[in-house]
C-alpha cells in the first residue's frame, strides 16, 4: 500500500490524463511502495508507468490472468472492483496503489509484476490468491485512503481479508498459511511479526468455515455426487441452474428431495435410481418438506410442464453445477474456452459480469438472467471453478 500518487484527473479522464507532477512534489512519507511483505523506496518509473498504460489499455495474455483472479477473488465476497490493475516490475509482487487526482478524488490501483506471476501461477497457486486478496483487501477496506502508508492493524485487517476470501476459494487451511509461514518472526513499524499474521489469517478461514462449512471431505465428495442437485434441501435453486437438463433429469432432481426423506417411489426407475445409494432408506408415503424444498418442487414441475429446458449446446458444460468435472475433459479445451466454462459456473446464478466480453457473451444466452454482483456457489461447484482454473 502507498499513501498516495499526485497528478491524475478525475476518475473519467484516467484514460486520457496527463500526469502533472514530478515524483519530487510527492510527501516523503508517501513515496514508500507498500506490498504484503514489506516497504521500500517507491521507483521513480511507477508513476510513468500508471500513466502510460492507463492511457495505451493494452496488456497481454498475462494480464487477463491476472484480472481473471482479481474476478474470482472479488466473486468471493460479492464485490465489484474499485481499483485498476496495472503491470510493472517496479514491485515484488503486488501492491495498493492509491492516486489523487487533481480535483481531490482517488483512483485506485493495483499494480502488479508479471514475472512474479508467470514464476508462480503453476507451482504455488495459493501463494498468488493469497497475495492478490491481500492487497486487493487494503482497497475493498479503504485502508488505501488512510494517510501515514502500512501500519500492523491495517495489515492485519487485509491478512484476515485474505484468509476469509482463500477459504471461500476452497484452499485448506495449512494451503492458506503457506504464503505467510515465510515471512520474517519480528514486526516493524509498517507489518506486523509472523505469528500474529498466521493467527489473522487463521481468523479469517475460520471466519468462512464458520458460516459457510469446510472444504469437502472425500466421503462427502463421493455422496455430493449421487446427486444432480446436493443442497436443494438447504437453498431455492435459480431456474437458470436447470438449464440443460433433459426431462428425465428434472424428474430426477425433483423427486430426490423426497428421497432424502426416506419417501417410498411406486415407479420400478425411481425404486432402482435411489436404490444404488447408500443414503436412501425408504420408510413410507409420508414426508415432511421444509418451505425451500416446497419451493424447489415447484421450480421443477415448472420446468417439467411448460418444457423450459434449455439446449445444452449453450454451455461448455451444460452439467458443471451438478457433477465433478474431470480433468481430461477439462484439459482438452482451448485457452479461450477454459475462461467461459469457468464463469458460466457463475452466470447459471446470475452474476453480473463487470468484464464487457463476459457479460455479452452470456447476455445472449436465453437462459442468462443477470441478477446480482453476490452469489453463492456450492462446494462441488467451487471445485469444478479451481480444477478450470488449473488449466488457465
């Protein structure tokens, strides 16, 4: 985090300012560049680069990785972005940038090194969505508008930031302290000491598991997969998410929130389906719904008597939020495609996409219905999201 850069105009105008100050007129204090593990002499190039590729947008394949894990992080906790993303080797890793403008506003930047992360996307994935959610937790928080630059209480707002959103993401939690185990045991006066970063850290994983539950374990993986539809005892489904099924799989996904309660099917097919389970013990005609499973059965019959099955030839993977995708089917799909399978995850919930092409692609899609910039995904589709993201 840096307290700030002079010589931007108003946020409309980033794209055309010219910077109007030297590094010079800068505050001394505000000339520290500030990332996750320390301070230093903010480089004299940064500022000219902020300039010149808010006025060029043009970045590179790397810099559309980079923005697709800001995406994800941010579809964590229901956010849309208020900063840009900028590329530079004038920092480690990542850093909040703060900018005032000439007319007393603030741009927000997060300026990033791409050889940091061409060096680490493969072989230490959460170390880069731990350092992204750290830094993009000092914008979301408004610790960038503080004045004085990093201190220890911010830092350790944006550590517990992080491992609320690395949960969210599916990491474990020893997963989620890697990144953090190796930073130095002592404190300065701008970060604060190992241990009590590891405990901030810690905090906020648990702060997610708490409310939302664990990363699945292996017996409740192979369960989640005897079902189209795992938590449509506990959530209302969107009718987007029963695009692309056929009406035998409707019929299925209905009449699995009976057999949840043990209801006892007359059809020879429902008998010999549920039968294969091991969750299934019919004991009679007489079941109990709850006010969410009622509204899912009737989402169905919806779908079942008007015929509203979308084509499948509409996704990628018209089955993504009902089974584990494998990793051959998803290895044999182009790089440009690997995106669109991803997000189309969090389009059948209706995630408004802040990215111009995402957002026109599912805009025509009959079953795409723009709802909210929050949703909530379930745990096999957040695994299905992380395995696509693998092959990114």
């Amino acid at each position: 985090m840096i307290g700030s850069i002079c010589g931007l105009r108003s946020p409309v105008a980033v794209a055309v300012s010219v910077l109007a100050c030297l590094l010079a007129a800068v505050p001394a204090e505000a000339r520290k560049l500030c990332s996750i593990s320390g301070c230093s002499d903010m480089a004299g190039t940064l500022q000219s680069e902020i300039k010149r590729q808010l006025n060029q947008q043009s970045f590179g394949y790397e810099h559309e990785t980079v923005a697709a894990i800001s995406e994800e992080i941010l579809q964590v906790a229901g956010l849309r972005p208020n900063f840009v993303l900028i590329r530079t080797s004038d920092v480690p890793n990542a850093a909040a940038v703060i900018v005032d403008a000439d007319d007393g506003s603030k741009v927000r930047v997060l300026a990033y090194n791409p050889g940091f992360f061409d060096e680490f996307v493969q072989d230490r994935k959460w170390w880069i969505y731990g350092i992204m959610a750290h830094e993009i937790g000092h914008h979301v928080q408004g610790h960038t508008l503080l004045p004085g630059g990093s201190k220890p209480p911010t830092e350790l707002e944006a550590d517990e930031y992080a491992g609320f959103i690395l949960a969210g993401l599916g990491a474990s939690r020893d997963k989620s302290l890697e990144l953090w185990k190796e930073f130095p045991p002592q404190g300065s006066s701008t970060h604060p000491g190992r241990e009590d970063r590891l405990a901030a850290v810690g905090t906020g994983w648990e702060r997610w598991t708490s409310r939302y539950g664990q990363r699945e374990t292996p017996e409740a993986a192979r369960e989640t997969a005897e079902f189209l539809f795992p938590d449509s005892d506990r959530r209302e489904l969107a009718f987007a998410e029963l695009a692309g099924l056929s009406p035998a799989q409707l019929r299925i996904g209905r009449n699995e929130i009976f057999a949840r309660h043990g209801y006892a099917f007359d059809s020879p097919d429902l008998q010999a389906h549920f039968g294969r389970f091991s969750w299934y013990r019919p004991r009679g005609k007489s079941v109990a719904l709850s006010s969410v499973e009622k509204a899912n059965v009737e989402l169905f019959q919806a779908a079942e008597g008007r015929g509203s099955v979308r084509a499948a030839a509409e996704f990628i993977f018209p089955d993504s939020s009902r089974r584990r995708l494998r990793r051959d089917e998803v290895a044999r799909l182009p790089k440009g495609q690997l995106r669109i399978a991803r997000n189309e995850i969090f389009a059948r919930h209706g995630y408004i996409f802040n990215a111009r092409e995402l957002a026109d692609y599912f805009g025509r899609k009959s079953w795409y219905q723009p709802l909210s910039s929050s949703v909530r995904l379930t745990p096999l589709e957040n695994a299905n999201v992380q395995l696509i993201r693998s092959f990114e």
